[in-house]
C-alpha cells in the first residue's frame, strides 16, 4: 500500500518537504464532476368561475461523481475506492380554491414531497477496491480524513418523505370572519445503512 502511495503521488501533483521528516506535504486536485437538473412547472386553471385549480411539480436531481462535497473523493490518483452521490428531490402541491358564495370561500391544498439520496452505491464503492489494503479499511494515517481509500467504507441511502392534506372554509359576516379548518400529516423516513470491510 505503501508502494502504490508513493506510485501514485509520482505520477500527478506536487509532494514538499515539510519541517518534520516524518511526513510530507502532497497537493493533488482530484477530477470530478457535479450536474443538476432542477425543471419546475405550474399551472393554473379555471375549472369554472368559482373554481380555480393550482398545481405545481418541481424536480430536482443532483449526482457528484465523485462525492467531493463529503469529502468521498479518490484519495490518490490512480486508487480504485471512491463515492458517488445521487439525489432525487421531486415536490409536487395543488390547490383547488372554491367561492362557494359571496361570503363563504373553501380552499383544499395538498402536496407531497419524496427525496431518496444514494451516497456511494457504485461499481467504485465495493469490497474489492481494499485488496490492496488487504481487505481493511486502513485509516492512517489520521490526518487524512476518510482514510487511505476515501470515503467509500459505508454506503448508506436514505429519505424523509411525506404528503398532506390541508382544507380550510373562511366565512365572512359583517364585520366578523370565521374560519374552520382541518389537517390531516403523514411522515415516514427509511435508512440504509453499511460496512462493506473491517476498519483498523
């Protein structure tokens, strides 16, 4: 492992001198590549005219490859272990506002909400990346965050998601307003959670 270090910090970057000579300084930019797709759409639409229809949908993805925000990187160039981010984001609500007359208006709102993110299940992520390691995740030397193979020692996923409905009635007398209402939540969260080698 030690060979492939000194292999692999040969080939790109710079290695200095630093004033212990235990230890060196190595400066290395590893490559990697972010996307996001965030489309949006509303509409709105007049069922008749005391009835107004509104809904909206928002999708969002976002994939880094590799996870350079969570410090899931490739440590060395050249190092087979590292891990991918995958997020989706979607969100979708609706209205439907109904002037029952001139005094009474009903509003029914709903909306839900489902984002499910994968940090590093890919082919770059597995048991086999720590063969040179002799199958353990090796975290030294402890200055290197993550350890020698990067972050890629425990993929996990995860999501929150949750719907609602919501209807409100709004009465109006005079000078006086009323307003009834009910709500009804649901939430459920899940994770996913691993070790795919020992740690020393």
């Amino acid at each position: 492992l030690l060979n492939d270090i000194r292999s692999a910090t040969q080939s790109q970057g710079v290695v200095n001198a630093t004033g212990d000579f235990n230890t060196s300084s190595y400066l290395w930019l590893s490559p990697g590549n972010q996307y996001e797709k965030q489309p949006v759409v509303k509409i709105d639409y007049n069922l008749t005219p005391q009835h107004r229809l509104s809904g909206t949908y928002n999708w969002q993805v976002v994939v880094r490859d590799p996870d350079h925000l969570n410090n899931a990187d490739i440590r060395f160039p050249g190092f087979a272990n590292y891990r991918k981010y995958t997020s989706y984001r979607p969100l979708s609500s609706g209205t439907l506002r109904s002037t029952l007359s001139p005094n009474v208006v009903n509003e029914l709102r709903g909306g839900i909400k489902w984002g499910p993110s994968y940090f590093g299940e890919n082919a770059s992520n597995g048991p086999q990346t720590f063969d040179s390691q002799g199958g353990y995740s090796l975290t030294f030397p402890p200055s290197l965050t993550g350890g020698t193979a990067g972050g890629g020692n425990g993929p996990t996923a995860r999501s929150a998601w949750s719907w609602n409905i919501d209807n409100t009635l709004n009465w109006q007398r005079g000078s006086h307003s009323l307003s009834f209402g009910t709500s009804l939540f649901f939430g459920n969260v899940w994770a996913d959670n691993q070790q795919m080698v020992p740690t020393i």
